[in-house]
C-alpha cells in the first residue's frame, strides 16, 4: 500500500478559466490494497503504472483538492494495450475487463474500508483506455476497483480531471499504426504535455485509439461503437495510409468512410479533427497519397467550421524525411516526437486560441436522449430506463437532456422532459 508522499498541491494557474480540466489527481495520496504502486498511477510519468493483480482498487484521496474543482470529475485510465482487439497486431496486457469507479464521504487520512458508492459499473471492457464523467459533489475519495483483467493482471495510470465546468479539454485519436506510435503517452514527451508546455492551464485528457494495420473500413464499422457513452470531447480520425497503400484507386472509398466517421462525431455531439495523410518515400504509399489528401481538402470544404484541420503531416514528413523510418512509411522515434508536438501546436492554434469567442460547440436537439437528431417519445422511453439501471439504454450528449442544467441527470430531468414532449 502507498500513501503517495509525493503530493502537490500545484493545481491549475486558473481552475476556473473556461475550457480547462486540469488534472486534480497528481500526487495526491494513493492507496491499493494489495499491491505498493499506487503512487504510479497518478505520478508525472506514463511509462510508470499501477500494477496488480485482479481483484484490487487504486483510491485516490481529492480531499486536499478545492471542493469547487471536484464537483464533477473526468476519470481517464489508461493502458498500453493496442486499443481495441482489431488487426493482425491488436495485443491486450493487463488490461481491466470489469470494474467500478467509485466514490466515498469519508474524511482525508486513512482510505476508507467502507461507505464506498459505485458511480459507473464497466463489464466485458475490451478497450485499452476510457473516460468516465462522475458526479463528485460532496465526496472526498476516488478508486478505480477491478475485479477481471485480461491476464489476471492489470497496469494502468489513472488521471482525475476537474470537470466541474464541463468537458472540454478531451481528446482521442482514432488511426492506423502511425497514430498507436504516434499518440501513445508513455514514451517521450506526451501531446497533454507538449499542450500544457505551451500554455499551462491545459492539460488534455488524451486516449491514443490507434491500431496498427487497420484502414478507414475498420474505423467506420466500430466508431459508433466507440464513441458510445464517452464523454470524450474531440475526436481525431487519421486514416488513409493503409488505405493508399498500393491503391491509388481508392480514394472514394476513404471519402465515403471518412465522411461517416464525421457525421457519427457531430451526430454524438462531438467535435472532429482531420489531419493531412503523411507523406512517405515509400512510393507504393508516397505516389498515392496526393489523391487522398484531396479528398481531405474535399472535406474541409464540405464541412467548413464543424471540422477542426488537423495538422498537415503530407507537409511535414515531405519536408522532413529525417523523421520516417527505413520503410519510408513509419515515423521513426524522431519523428514521433515530431509529430505530438506538431499535433499540440496546431491544435493550439486551431482550438485552445479560439476559447472564450467562438470555440467549436456542435449543435444538439434538446430532449435528444438517444442521439438519433430528433426529439420524440423514444427519448422518454430511453432515459426512464436508464435511470432504472437498464444497461442497454445509452444516453448520447449529455447537454440535450441535462434538462435542469444543473450537471446531474436524476428524475427531474425526466419530468421536465416528459412536458416538454406533452407541450
């Protein structure tokens, strides 16, 4: 058991700027029952982890944090597993398959043994890292309990971030293998980092949704599916290169993909993010890639203001082939480095330079439960059995039927959104 010693009470320069979820949890007290790494999971570095064995929590004590930065939190775990058992190189480590987040009243000091409330129940999890939205108004501690893990093992960093003005600064980015080597946090610097580098009241929660070998197909057919119940705010979709692969006659295919994939952003009141393909000296990728890129100029044309520009990767690696590897495809460690950093400055310029005027909401329908663009009796059906616990029933932007505005979705919300349907 650790009592994490290294606790910091060095919190954002401005917790309240708008737009901001800075990390709450780093080097607070951190407890585990069984295993002596629980200050891993919530120290500076990614390539240090909580390690144990199923069956054992991580509990965070937040009480020296502002109780006005932990009202409601963003927890964000992390795993170094590929993100989803896709391709011919998905890998799954110590990753949880069923756990809880819960949250306890209890006083700061000794972790509590008990008045522990379960606040999100998670089963059959085959994903290497989530987000998890938690009403904290009122509760002192924090933990993440496992009970499966693939392996009986589970290693992971767990960050709690103050949402209590919402969410906004949450990130993932959905790709091929370039973005798994690309966007992984533990190696190097990270793109939170690089981010929070630039101007320190930022810093991202940021899940890497690569997956080596899997082309803009793959992304189509399990989006939504990923999407589903995150609460994770801009979403990056950076396919392309396995799709040009040898197949110059495939970009319309990659446009019909890719303009799903967008659509199911905004459609989950989300924003998206499309960066350039990268150029490559490979030239069965690298003679192909000009025909996919247009097709990404094509689409910043359609979609305009709803689709933030990534950055301009067929740019950088043609002017800056240093950064490839052998192949002339995959960056090499350089090059990796070189591209989170170019991802946090220009969505620096793109995004966090734009808060606080015209930062890019996406529309909604209010009374929309479901997600499906229009309000309707199957919207009262579907938040009735939520609240009742029916797990089949998934609530889509939180913002439609968060009726009284008040961060919590209770009972109210249902009557106010029953005489909204009746008027």
């Amino acid at each position: 058991m650790s009592d994490g010693s290294a606790y910091s009470t060095a919190f954002a320069a401005d917790p309240f700027f708008e737009g901001a979820n800075p990390v709450i949890s780093r080097g607070v007290p951190a407890y585990s029952d069984k295993s002596d790494s629980a200050s891993m999971g919530n120290d500076e570095h990614y390539f240090t982890s909580w390690n144990a064995s199923a069956g054992d929590y991580l509990a965070y004590d937040l009480s020296g944090v502002p109780k006005e930065q932990r009202k409601n939190v963003l927890a964000a775990w992390y795993n170094l597993s590929s993100y989803d058992d896709l391709g011919a190189y998905a890998s799954r480590n110590a990753e949880p398959t069923d756990y809880t987040i819960e949250v306890n009243k209890a006083a700061g000091g000794n972790c509590p043994s008990a008045g522990w409330e379960t606040a999100v129940t998670v089963t059959g999890n085959g994903l290497s890292s989530r987000q998890h939205l938690i009403d904290m108004d009122g509760y002192n501690w924090i933990r993440m309990n496992v009970s499966k893990a693939s392996g009986d093992r589970v290693t992971l960093n767990l960050d709690i971030h103050d949402a209590s003005q919402g969410v906004f600064d949450s990130w993932i980015f959905f790709g091929d293998s370039i973005t798994a080597g690309g966007m992984v946090n533990a190696y190097g610097t990270s793109y939170a980092s690089y981010v929070n580098q630039i101007d320190d009241r930022f810093f991202p929660a940021q899940e890497n949704g690569g997956i080596g070998g899997i082309t803009s197909k793959d992304g189509r057919e399990h989006i939504d599916e990923w999407l589903s119940g995150s609460p994770v705010h801009f979403v990056s979709i950076a396919y392309g290169t396995n799709d040009c692969w040898g197949n110059p006659n495939n970009a319309e295919s990659y446009y019909s993909n890719t303009k799903y994939m967008i659509d199911a952003v905004l459609k989950a009141g989300k924003v998206p993010v499309l960066p350039k393909i990268p150029s490559s000296t490979n030239k069965d990728v690298g003679d192909n890639v000009g025909y996919y890129n247009s097709v990404v100029d094509k689409l910043y044309e359609e979609y305009g203001d709803k689709l933030v520009h990534g950055p301009d990767f067929d740019d950088f690696f043609s002017k800056n082939t240093w950064g490839l590897s052998a192949d002339g495809v995959h960056p090499n460690s350089e090059g990796y480095e070189a591209m989170k950093k170019l991802w946090a400055e220009t969505m620096y310029e793109n995004v966090y330079r734009k808060i606080g005027s015209q930062p890019p909401v996406p529309e909604y329908v209010k009374g929309d439960v479901n997600g499906d663009g229009e309000f309707s009796s199957a919207d009262l059906v579907t938040l009735q059995k939520w609240l009742l616990g029916d797990k089949s029933a998934e609530l889509a932007d939180r913002k439609a039927y968060d009726l009284c505005e008040d961060g919590r979705i209770d009972t109210f919300d249902l009557c106010l959104l029953r005489q909204l349907l009746i008027s």
